[in-house]
C-alpha cells in the first residue's frame, strides 16, 4: 500500500482524503493530513480515530518524515497554487511520489523547478487532470489518435459553462490574484480543457491569445479569453472561455480530413464523409465538377460518451 | 413599373433576370439585358420573343440610353466584381437606380466611389444581401433589437459550410484572383455572413484577422479565415469560415446579458436565465454566495426561423 499524504485539506483537498479514507483508490492508504480546515474535520473523524496523523503544516509534516517520526510513500498537493512547488520539490527530496492538484505553480518557472526536482528523485510526479478519466474525452483522444479520418484540419473549443459568482473569488484570499494564484480563468478553471486539447489534438505550435481581465469580476486576472492557435500541420482552431457567461456552452468541434466530430452535452457526433465525396475529401476536391456542391452534414452517428 | 436592365447575365444574373421574367417582383420588369452566356438563352427565350433589348455589353447599352434608345428606370449589376464600380457609376450618371450583387468592388475605394455616384445622383442605390430576408435572420435581428436580454456580451459564429471543389475556382479567369475577385471566402461568400452579422449584432471596433490563402486549394486568395472581434461596450466574438471543410458547420452563438441564442439548422435556441438567477446575471453574479453554481442551460424553447 502506498502511505499517502494529502497536503492542504481545504475545498479540493477533502475530496481527495475523503476518496482514500473510503478506501476507493486501490492501493493507495491515507496516512496523514495538513491544513484541516474545520468544515471538513466531521468529513474525516474517522481517519482521525483511525490514527491518521494530523499536521499544522506541510513544513512539520517533512519535519517529522525527516526525523523519522512518520512515514509515508506519497503526497497529494492541494495547497493554494503558489505553495505547490516548494512542498514538491520537499517531498522529492524526501523521495516522496508526488501527486500535485493543478496548475503546477504560478510561473513556468515553478513547474520546470518540480520536473527538474522529480526527474532527479526519480520518483512519480503527476497532476491532477481527472477529467482525462471522463469516458467521452477517452473515447474522443482514441477517434483521434486512430487516424482513419486522417490529419486535423480545424479545433473550436467553446467552454463558457465555467461560470462563477463575485463570491467566488472573493472566498479565499490567494483567489484571483496574479501572485499567489498565477492567473484567472486559464490557471483555475481551463487547465483540464487545455490538457485535453493537448492530450487528444497535439500542442499547437503557434498561439495568440485575446485576454480580459476583471470583464466580469472585481478581479485583477483574466475571466475572458479567446485564443487562436496553429499547428503544425496548418490545422488552425479556437479556444474561448469565461467565467462570466450564463447560460455557458460547452462544445468541442474537431475537424479532420475526412469527418466532423462535434462533442457537446455528453455526446460524440460524427460526421463522416459521404460515399459520393469518394470517402478523401483531398480526391474529390481535385475532381469534382460541382460548382455549388450540397455540404455534407452527415451528423447522424451518435457515441455515447 | 420600374423598368430594369439586368447587366452580366451568367449564373446570379441569370436568376435575377429569370425571377424578373416570372414577374416574381411587384413593381419590376425586365426591360434589358446584357451578356447573356449560351446556357442561359432558353431561360429567358420568352423575354426575347417579348422584345426585351439584349446588349453585348453594359457600355453598349448605356451608350443607347444616352442616345434615347433605350428607356429603362433601374440596373442590376451582376458582372464579375472588379466591373461593378465602373458601371454603377455610368448608371448613376444616367439618373438609374442601381441594386448591385456583393461585393460592391474589388477594393473598399471603389465602394465609396459608388456611394458617391449614388449620393450625387439621388438615386436608389442598394447591395445584394439576400439572406436578410431569411425569416430566422430577420426574428434574430428583433430578438437582438428589442432589448429584452439586455446589451451583446459575446457573438460566434462558425460558417464553414461554404465548401467550394478546386473546379469552382478554375471554372472562370477573374475567380479567386486578388485583381479581379478581390479576395476569397471573404469577399466571395462571407459578405452575406458579415452583413447579417453586423446588421444583427452593430459593428465591431476592433478586429483581427488570420487568413490562410491557398490552404485548401490552388489558389491566391484566403480559403480559411479566423477573425476575433470587439465591440465598443466591451463584447467579444469570432468568425471562422472556410471552403475547404467537409462536413461543415453553420452555427451562429449569440450571447446577450441575460440569455443565450444558438441559430443552427433552421432553429433559434434561447436559453434563457431561470428564476433562481434573479433575472439578471448582473445581479445574480453580485450577490450569490453559490460557490460552484450550476451553469444554467435552459436552452428548450426553440423559436422556428
């Protein structure tokens, strides 16, 4: 069993000691806690009975594995963001694995210092991205990845269902801050969406981004973005984001040589090209003699995501 | 009746002379013609045997009205763009009205010049933009208009369902030049598309482009555009079109202070906020103590377009 600390246990971090304190992670045991915040000690008294060990802070929570006096083989971060990188960067050198909520840090400064710092302890560093765990981006990555509708030509992202009330931001101090949270909109809520992009489209090699700071909040960082992006191959696509529309949209467009896959609302649909194209839309490009050729919109075939 | 000359009788001219012919316009009739191509000739063989006059060019037929040989009241320019200027001008000079097909011209100087012709001569000078007689664009314009969902916050629009094979370009010499045609999807499909955009939402203040010319084909001008926009109170939104997608997409997003419009497949969606937002966001944002709210996606109440 792997003896894991979660480090931080506020709003994310009760979830994570809850998880493992009903023993719903295999192989993986809760052993210790920092940072309860009293909300959440009722959630976990059974742990406390249980003999799992409760620190004030990370700090003397390695104090005490540095002196022997604990012993565990994990943490999990869910500290405010720009605390992940010192607490990291300990555990490894206690030759701790390291599961770290996201975004790595507030500077890429931070997240290159924890690589460098895991790559070194040789031991396992992650992030939290679970919605990569969410079965229709499972599915959506392996369509993809398949290549039987060959290369990507276009992606849009709208993800405006992020929506967040004044209260929101002003419920913690570290909130919405360019020092201690890094940013807004794109650090907090998009880093799953910008991973799976990632993940299932490849990195774009070009971006230029159109941020709004404060649009719909009091808040110094960004709660509006639209970005633009290149890849590589000459496929172009969209991301957009706010924290401030209602009511949101979430749909995923991706579009491929020979299909339309839009993602919205649970759904896979895909659209693939007709048999009269002639299956490669690059052929009948060359020979159609069609001036005005019907668009196809063959949208039928759901997937259940 | 207003006595009308059609000017270019190829694939639009054709149409309009042949819905004059049908007597389809109250108020108008076909009076004159000018370069009808040999595919079209039995179309209009009843305006013919009626004696309506057929000119081999629209100098020749300007050269009969200045002469008093030929009496007509209005044109209707369909020729290829970098023409339209020239003969709107000659038609202005000689007291007609003037509808033209879009674009006005090759460059935005020649527009104006037009719009100077027809502001000195007093005649009736107006554009081609049909779709604004589509009735889904005409109730999107009095949703938008009536105020009743408060100010613009953010306007997508998706129109990649222009699909055009390589034989569309190569089917004429002037076509997809930027001498001749002035531009591509821009200004060869999307003039609809920008029209009611701006007809619908105003006029953005600020925007940036990202063309790709020749992306999808062998040819000089853009076939794949991505536009971000801003409006003055601080809205935002894209355009992204293209015709080298297959299967393409036709979705218009419209998101107002108060409710959401989707305009896709013939259908306006509205959603609308529900009563546990207060009936205005603005409001709601402020005072809610609902960290994580449920993003409010009534989008039911279909409006047939």
């Amino acid at each position: 069993m792997i003896k894991t600390a979660v480090i931080g246990v506020g709003n994310m971090g009760s979830k994570y000691a809850s998880i493992l304190q009903d023993g719903l992670v295999d192989g993986m045991e809760l052993a210790a806690l920092t940072r309860v915040k009293d909300q959440y000690k009722e959630l976990l008294s059974r742990s406390f009975e249980a003999g799992v060990q409760v620190f004030e802070t990370a700090d003397k929570l390695f104090d005490a594995v540095e002196k022997g006096e604990l012993s565990i083989d994990a943490v999990v971060i869910a500290t405010p963001h720009y605390t992940h990188e010192e607490i990291a960067v300990r555990a490894f050198k206690n030759g701790l694995k390291v599961l770290c909520d996201k975004p790595s840090g507030v500077y890429s400064r931070q997240a290159r210092i924890m690589e460098e710092a895991a790559d070194e302890s040789g031991k396992v560093f992650s992030m939290v991205f679970n919605q990569r765990t969410l079965p229709i981006y499972i599915r959506l990555k392996e369509i993809v990845s398949s290549g039987k509708y060959g290369a990507l030509k276009r992606v849009n992202w709208v993800v405006t269902d992020w929506y967040r009330p004044e209260q929101y931001y002003k419920s913690s101090s570290w909130h919405a801050t360019w020092e201690k949270d890094g940013g807004g909109v794109l650090l907090n809520q998009c880093p799953h969406n910008l991973d799976l992009l990632q993940w299932i489209c490849g990195n774009p090699v070009r971006v230029q981004g159109f941020c709004h700071e404060g649009r719909f909040h009091d808040i110094e960082v960004e709660d509006d973005v639209t970005a633009y992006m290149e890849w590589d191959n000459g496929a172009t696509g969209t991301f957009i984001t706010s924290t401030g529309d209602a009511p949101g949209i979430n749909r995923l467009e991706i579009s491929l040589e020979e299909a339309l896959i839009v993602c919205e609302k649970g759904v896979i649909k895909i659209g693939e090209l007709e048999p009269e194209m002639g299956g490669k839309e690059a052929d009948y490009r060359q020979t159609s003699t069609d001036l005005f050729p019907k668009d196809n919109r063959n949208l039928e075939r759901d997937t259940a995501g």
